[in-house]
C-alpha cells in the first residue's frame, strides 16, 4: 500500500458497502484519514445511511456509490476497468459481499444453491483476481477478504456459506502467493460471530464481537504486514482445538 | 532499466518504478513512447520532497548528467546560457561563477537539474525582486509524448510553455534550457544577520523595501510560543563586489565541497522535540541583536544544507516532511495564527523558513505568488502530523493560499482545486500537450492533476451509470 508522506490512503474500494463489517473498518481507516471511497452494493439505496455518516464526520473525504451485483459473474472486469478509469489507482480493496444462504434448503434447492456458490465463490475469485490484476500494475496495494470461522470447519447451520468461505479463503491465501512478486498483498479477515444484519435474529455465540472491533482490528491489520487475521484473536487458538474434534464431537457442540 | 524503490527527498511513501537513467534525447523517446499502460514520470536529482518525480508500476526516466561531461554553452558577452535539462545548477555554477555570471534564480539547493528547477519554477531569496526561474527562461526543449521534440518559450506557443513552468514534468520531459544568467563580479556575498524577537516585528522588518539587498529570507523558530512566538534570525544579502574583495570568480576557486555526509543509518527520533528545542535556541542566541555584516562564498550563502550529503537521512527510517505554503499580502494574522499552530502542535521543527514573495509569473500551476510564504520540515511517523497539517490545510486555504506541489506529500485533492484557481485551464492545456496520458507521476494521481489511466490509453466504458 502506497501512503502519502503522513500515512494516508488515497482510494479505498469496498465491494459490499452496506455490510456492517466493512462499514466499521471504513469509518475506521477514515479516521487516519481517507481521500476517496467508493461503495459498491447491490441496492445504491441503502447505501445513504453510510454515505451521510461518513460525510458528517469527513466532510473532505469523497464517497461515491456505485452499483455492483456479485452474481453478475461476466461484467466483473469491466466493473473494475469502469473503476480505475473514473477513480484511478486503490490503495485499499475490501471485499465484504456475501449471502447468508439461511434460506437455502441444501436438499431441495439446487438454484438457491449454485446462486450462493456463484455470489461467494466464483463471483469473488473474479472480484479478487481483477483488482489484484490492477494492484499487480500499480506495484502497491493491500487487498481485504471478509472471509469467516465458518468456513473453518463446517457446520450443519450453515453448511454452503461456510464451505464457499472455505473455498475464497483458500484461494486469496492463494493469490497472495502472486501478488507479493508485484509489490501488493492480501489480508484475510476471519471473523468468529459477529452481531450485524447478516446475524440479526440469531442466537448468540460464545465470544462473539460487535461490528466497531472488528473494524478496529481490520484497520490495523490493514497497515501491517499480517496475512491472516481472527477477530477475535484468540479464535485462533479455539480453532486450531475445534478443527481435531471428532465428527460426533463437533456435531453435538452448541456452536 | 531496473526496478528500483523509489521516493521524495523527505523519504516517504515509497514506490516501485522502473528507471531508466540517460542523458540521452533519443534513449529518453524511447522509452518514454514505450513505456506502457502506467505511463512514465521524467526524474532529476530527486530534490522534490514529495512524490513528483516517481510512478508507482510504470517507468521513469531519470534524466540527469551523472558525467559531468555535458557541454554548458555560456555566452559570456550577454549572459545568455543553453544547457541540457540534465545538467545540474551546481554544475551551471562551477562553469559559470568563475566566469562571471550567476543563476539568476536559485532555490536552496543547487543539486537540482535544470529541468526540474523549471519544471517547479523554483523561486529563492530574491523572489519578491527577481520573480522565479521562469521569468528568466527564453526556451525550453521538450520532448512531448508522441515522441516529437519542440521549443516552447513565452513568445513560442506561451500557453505551452506557461503550462510546462511549474508543470511538475507533466507536460513532457523537459531536455534543454535557455536561461539568461545576471553578472556577478566575484565569487562573494556580503550578508547582513540580525534577531528579530518576533513575528509582528519579523513582518515589519521583511516589508520595509531595501535596494540594496535583493537577498532576503529569515529563519523561524518555530518552538517559541507567546511573546516570542516567530521569533528568528534575518538573513540579507547582496553579491559583493569587485571593489569590496579584491577577488574575481575568476580569482576565488568556486568550491562545493560537501564537508561531510549523514550516516547512512541513523536511529529513529534523533530530532525530538527536546534536541530541537535546544538547536533553536542556541540557533537564535547565536545571532547577533543587531544587524552585523559578513563575507560569505555562495555556497555558504545560498546553500547550506548541500554541505551535509544526504542530510535527509538525519531524519531516520520514517523520514519526514516538507510543508510549504503561501498566504496573501494582508494575511499576516493568518500567517501568525499557523505559526502558532505549529508551535502549539507538538511536533517539532528545526528547520522553518519565512520569506517574503512578490509577483506571480503567469505559469498556470505555478506555486509563487504575491505574500508570504513559509517552509518547514516535520519529522514524518508521529500520528499526530496527520490531523495537524489537515488544521493547517484549511488555514492556508481559508485564507486564500495555496502549496508548493515540489514539497507536498500529503495534500489531497480539494486543496490544489481550491489553492490554484487556473488548474482547470493548466488541465485543458496539459491534455493537449499529451493527448496520449503517457506523463504521470505518483504525485499527480494523489493529486488528480491527470486524467485517470489516461485518456484514450485504456478502454473507457461506455456509460458512466450503466452497470
């Protein structure tokens, strides 16, 4: 990442503007100081909420809105090119998008299924592999997956979220093994439960964290050196036990 | 060509470019017209502080004579010289002093080429008299970005040549200079150093009109607070005459030695707050309290800090900071109220200079105009610096000023929209003159002084809000 001379970020992408997650970092990272933001959601509506906020507290700092559908695999690298034409170079690309799935029925619907598989897997390769293609020309840039706990080890609530997290993670640790020869790299941010819309109406888990911690850890991440982040830290450790459960085990555990 | 990191004098914000180094005319077309889709940045002696001579993934062209062997043409009759771009003002000084003529503008360096010192209508101590660099250049060589090589001078295609002084390189890659040197009689300055006790007096002392020192700047100590605060020391100077040492340049050997240079490794904050309270103070005592003559060689004079080499490394790893602006004439209570911010601000400078400025020229991104203007370092890595200069952006701003893009490494956009109301036309001006978008530079996508990406250079789509 490029910063000028008092380490502030020129330009930030966020894919997924209105999740709470990547909202918190934004507001976070703004706090350091920000030139240019641009969200990239579904709904440009609902966006208004984060643009006002941002504006408020930054009234120097650019926010701009522009639609994006993840599930809209084949308009991906023209997304990107129509992004670097207007804004120019991102020093910061955080990837957030992502379905929940909590109403796919994994025995009956298959269309529900290939469309989560699309907007998380597959759609998100293509997001990550173009902005880390512009990243490789720039020679700078830190790109930042929302990845998750669930995709850790599996489990029986949210079986094709978690298996698409497995997948994404899998392939950004990948295109870091790249994009480090060109000077840019990749932060994965593995979050354990997180209460934000996505998770309203949930049960609560046991060390869960808020949206603003999250935010805070990403930040600073961000302007590291590190590769993997959990969020909470100790996450970590609590999986490294979890992933060597025996089946029985892991099924039977109120996580 | 290699793959260097590169940055500023202040050595920050680091980036990856690949450098071509030449003093070659027909090596830099090439690879200025090959340089690919992250266009090419034309570099000198890497004197601007900031992030005006690199480009981040793309190719910059160091432009710069590191033989010496590059002829300097010196019409020793009408002062009139033609060098390449490449070629140094010290180099123009150790060719041109013994012989009796002087740059007629010099910044605080004279490790600058000179097509960087146009391409930053660097101006000095005798700007409020003698205007900056551009007023004083008769041609300009350029070579544009399709390749073709054209003069440009204020009376051959003005608008291209008022765009291209103080057009930070990218209006092309400036190759050759003709400047019109003024007579010196000898290698000497004669300076007059006194204390001034404060600011109010410091902006008194500064307008009062005196002929016969055309040299004028004072240095500021920019810890003092209260009834102190501004205080400094003036320097005045005038090019001392034949009559007054007995010695031509001819006679007095125009020596720059470096006396010594910075380590190459030095520890992180070793310019604190309290190392630098104490310099300026015992900076400001040792002036006299009332104004005392001197003899001093130009060098001395004009360039101080190039007796240290590298003194930017005195900064640490996290390097530092220049920050220079200008607020109007009648401004001086802006002035005074950002001094004192800076004093209140916690980080500590050494290094502040005020200086009075006259007239602009008409060079459309040209920072010199009609006030004052000051010039600070700031160790870079507190995270206190940020939000400070951000105050003193709206400051300057508010008051109707603006910065000088060959320091700036922090400023975001809407201040070079709002400190320089001809940008526009400069845009339009630019656009024309590399219709391609081959010249960029880290600083000037910071800055959106460019196109995005160039125009034409990438595939635009089609609809701005079609998705």
């Amino acid at each position: 990442m490029v910063v000028n001379g008092v380490g502030e970020i020129s330009t930030v992408w966020v894919f997924g503007g209105t999740s709470d997650l990547a909202i918190a970092t934004v507001a976070e990272l703004a706090r350091d100081g920000i030139a240019r933001v641009v969200l990239l959601c579904r709904d440009v509506k609902r966006a208004d909420g984060v643009v006002t906020m941002l504006t408020e507290r930054h009234p120097r700092m650019e926010v701009h809105v522009r639609p994006f559908d993840g599930s809209d695999i084949d308009r991906v690298p023209d997304v990107i090119a129509r992004l670097t034409a207007d804004f120019g170079d991102v020093d910061v690309a955080i990837v957030a998008h992502a379905l929940l799935g909590a109403d796919v029925d994994l025995l009956g619907d298959a269309t529900g299924l290939r469309e989560l598989g699309d907007v998380n897997y597959t759609g998100t390769t293509v997001v990550l592999a173009s902005v880390a293609r512009q990243m490789s020309l720039q020679k700078y840039g830190r790109l930042v997956l929302f990845s998750s706990v669930a995709g850790e080890r599996v489990r029986r609530a949210n079986v094709a979220y978690g298996a698409s997290k497995a997948g994404i993670d899998a392939f950004a640790q990948g295109l870091d093994h790249v994009l480090v020869e060109h000077g840019a790299s990749v932060l994965i941010v593995r979050p354990g439960f997180v209460r934000t819309k996505m998770t309203t109406g949930m049960a609560d888990a046991p060390m869960s964290t808020t949206p603003e911690k999250v935010g805070r850890s990403v930040a600073r991440a961000i302007r590291s050196r590190k590769r993997i982040i959990w969020v909470p830290a100790q996450l970590r450790w609590v999986f490294m036990v979890l992933r060597h459960l025996p089946t029985w085990l892991w099924r039977r555990l109120p996580v | 060509m290699t793959e260097l990191r590169l940055s500023g004098w202040g050595r920050t914000a680091w980036s990856t470019s690949e450098v071509v180094s030449t003093s070659d005319v027909a090596i830099a077309r090439e690879a200025a017209v090959e340089s690919g889709p992250r266009g090419a940045t034309a570099r000198g002696l890497g004197r601007a502080y900031g992030a005006a001579a690199q480009n981040a993934g793309g190719r910059v062209i160091e432009f710069l004579d590191r033989s010496g062997a590059l002829p300097i043409d010196l019409d020793v009759e009408t002062g009139v010289l033609r060098a390449s771009a490449a070629v140094s003002i010290e180099e123009v000084l150790h060719h041109s002093v013994p012989r009796g003529w002087f740059v007629p503008v010099t910044p605080g360096t004279r490790l600058v080429t000179l097509g960087g010192a146009v391409a930053s209508d660097v101006h000095g101590k005798n700007h409020h008299v003698d205007g900056s660099i551009g007023r004083h250049v008769e041609r300009i060589g350029i070579l544009l970005s399709d390749g073709r090589r054209t003069e440009i001078g204020p009376d051959l295609h003005p608008d291209w040549f008022w765009a291209t002084v103080g057009g930070m390189g990218l209006t092309g890659l400036i190759t050759d200079v003709v400047l019109r040197m003024r007579p010196v009689e000898t290698a000497a300055m004669r300076v007059e150093t006194r204390r001034i006790p404060d600011i109010d007096s410091m902006f008194t002392v500064m307008s009062e009109d005196d002929d016969s020192f055309p040299y004028s700047v004072a240095w500021i100590d920019l810890m003092a607070t209260g009834r102190s605060l501004g205080r400094g020391v003036l320097t005045v100077g005038r090019h001392a005459s034949l009559a007054e040492t007995g010695k031509t340049g001819a006679d007095t050997e125009y020596r720059t030695r470096a006396l010594l240079g910075a380590p190459r490794v030095v520890p992180n904050g070793l310019l604190n707050r309290a190392s630098i309270r104490a310099f300026n103070e015992m900076w400001y005592r040792r002036a006299p309290r009332k104004p005392e003559m001197s003899t001093e060689s130009i060098p001395a004079f004009f360039h101080p800090l190039d007796g240290v080499r590298n003194w930017n490394r005195m900064y640490g790893r996290s390097g530092f900071v220049q920050y220079q602006f200008i607020v109007p004439p009648g401004r001086e209570d802006a002035m005074t109220s950002i001094v004192a911010e800076f004093a209140r601000g916690g980080i500590g400078s050494f290094l502040a200079v005020l200086k009075k400025m006259g007239p602009s020229n008409e060079g459309m991104l040209s920072f010199p105009t009609e006030g004052w203007t000051l010039a600070l370092d700031l160790p870079a890595g507190s995270d206190r610096l940020a939000p400070l200069l951000h105050r003193i952006d709206e400051m300057v701003i508010d008051s109707g000023g603006r910065h000088y893009l060959a320091k700036d490494c922090h400023l975001m956009p809407w201040a070079v929209r709002a400190g320089y109301p001809r940008l526009k036309e400069w845009q339009k001006v630019r656009d024309e003159m590399d219709p391609i978008g081959i010249w960029t530079s880290d600083l000037a996508r910071r800055l959106d002084l460019v196109p995005m990406n160039g125009n034409g250079r990438f595939e635009q789509s089609k609809k701005k809000d079609d998705l």
